[in-house]
C-alpha cells in the first residue's frame, strides 16, 4: 500500500518547482528558486582573483565555491545568525562545502581564467530539501553567470561542461517516496539526498536510515526515483537559463550547447 503524503502527492512526484532568474541586479547571474514551499535566492558574483592556497600551490585555472545560509525567518521558530554566535554552524557548513562540490564536479576550472565565482545561497523558507534546492538552484544561477562572463569577451571557453541538479529521496510509512517535504523529512525512515549530472551520473548520495535501517532494494528504489526527479528538473534549469539569456540578446552558441 502506498505512502499517503501529506501534500497527496505520488510517491514519485516532484514537488512545484520554479525559477525566477535575475532577482539580485547586483550579482553576475542570480535565480530564486523553489521547491513547493522551499524558497532559495542563489547568486553568483566574480572576484578577478583566486584563492591564496591556489597560489602557493601555483595552480592554474579558476576556482567556484559556495556559501549557504538559513535567514533567520526562514524557519517556524527564529534561527539565530551564524555571526551572531562568532561561526558557522556545522549544518551550514557541510551543506556549503557540498554545494560548492557539486558545482565544480560540472565546471572546467581551467577555463575559468585567474577568477573565483562565488555562488551565495540564502534560504528564504525552509520546507524540507534546502540543500538540494541550493545545488539546483545554485548551478542555473552560475550557468547565467558564465554566459555573461561570455558575453563580455571575459571567457574564450564556455566552462560548464553539463548541468548538475539534486533530490531528496527517503523511506516514509514504508513507502520510497520523491522530494520530501518537512513533514515527510522529519517522520521518515530513511533520508537521502542525490545529486547528478545531466549525463545521470552521480556526483554525491548522502543518505542514512533515522533510526532505522534499509535495503537493497529499497536503496534502488529511492536511486530509482532520484533519478526520474532529477531528469525532470534539467528541463525545468534551462527553461531558467534561457529566460535569462534572452534578456541580455541573442543565445551564445556556447550555451546553446547546454539544450542538446
């Protein structure tokens, strides 16, 4: 018998999402992304230079990284600002280290040139699914940054090389189930997060059973339905990366490249 979602969504349904590009005029590409109720401003700015340890190292090409916060309304009750306790959390932490990975598993460093893309993800509601929201969301917001850095004669080489996209899959009333929402998150058994690239190769799985344990085939289901979810939402990135560009004039050839 089959899970009965608190949303009544299908065990293998996504969530509504959507992508309203260039809500932060100040930052090279920047995209508001949603995931039902989940809401995440991602934004990429340049910095013309590189990190110092890629300099002693004497390592050539560019670097991208990402940081991620929860605002403190972005929960029922008020989250306290990491500055506010003098660091970073250590959920925060993890959650930007791991966007900043999924990112750079898609991007040609080299042809970045000697510069860093920071890519900011601030969530302004959280619902379930932040952290696969943020990569989603963070690489439409890079692809749009990138194509201005094109545009611009900054960049002789188009670097992103595929789109990365990620899904919440988990185990709930014993039933594999897509894109978790809070409610589902925090009743089920098993919890994973997935992040691929557009070719469904995998960059990351996090997963782990909440007290509980799962199996093999359980493990398939939920890749299974990872999968399904993520295929759908590359259609959904470049639909957002396309708007994008269409604000600024005709489609580069490079990013064209992308919609294959």
């Amino acid at each position: 018998m089959s899970a009965i979602r608190p949303d009544a969504r299908a065990f293998d349904q996504l969530r509504p999402i959507s992508f309203t590009p260039d809500v932060a005029p100040h930052a090279k590409g920047s995209v508001l992304v949603s995931f039902g109720n989940t809401r995440v401003i991602c934004a990429a700015t340049v910095e013309e230079d590189v990190p110092r340890w890629m300099k002693a190292q004497r390592t050539p090409g560019g670097w991208v990284t990402a940081e991620y916060s929860m605002l403190p309304y972005s929960t029922l009750d008020r989250k306290q600002r990491d500055i506010s306790r003098g660091k970073l959390d250590g959920r925060s932490s993890e959650i930007q280290r791991l966007i900043g990975r999924a990112l750079r598993a898609v991007v040609d460093l080299d042809k970045l040139g000697t510069r860093t893309l920071w890519v900011d993800c601030d969530v302004l509601q959280a619902d379930g699914g932040t952290r696969t929201a943020s990569i989603t969301g963070g690489c439409v917001a890079l692809a749009i940054a990138l194509n201005r850095l094109m545009a611009e004669g900054k960049l002789r080489d188009f670097p992103l090389k595929q789109l990365v996209a990620a899904v919440s899959t988990g185990i709930f009333q014993g039933q594999a189930v897509l894109d978790l929402n809070y409610p589902e998150d925090k009743e089920a058994a098993v919890d994973f997060n997935v992040v691929m690239t557009e070719k469904l190769e995998f960059v990351e799985v996090q997963g782990s059973g909440e007290e509980s344990v799962f199996s093999g085939d359980q493990l398939s289901s939920m890749l299974d339905l990872a999968k399904k979810g993520i295929g759908e939402i590359f259609s959904l990135q470049k639909a957002a990366i396309l708007e994008a560009d269409r604000k600024d004039g005709p489609l580069l050839a490079d990013l064209s490249s992308l919609l294959r």
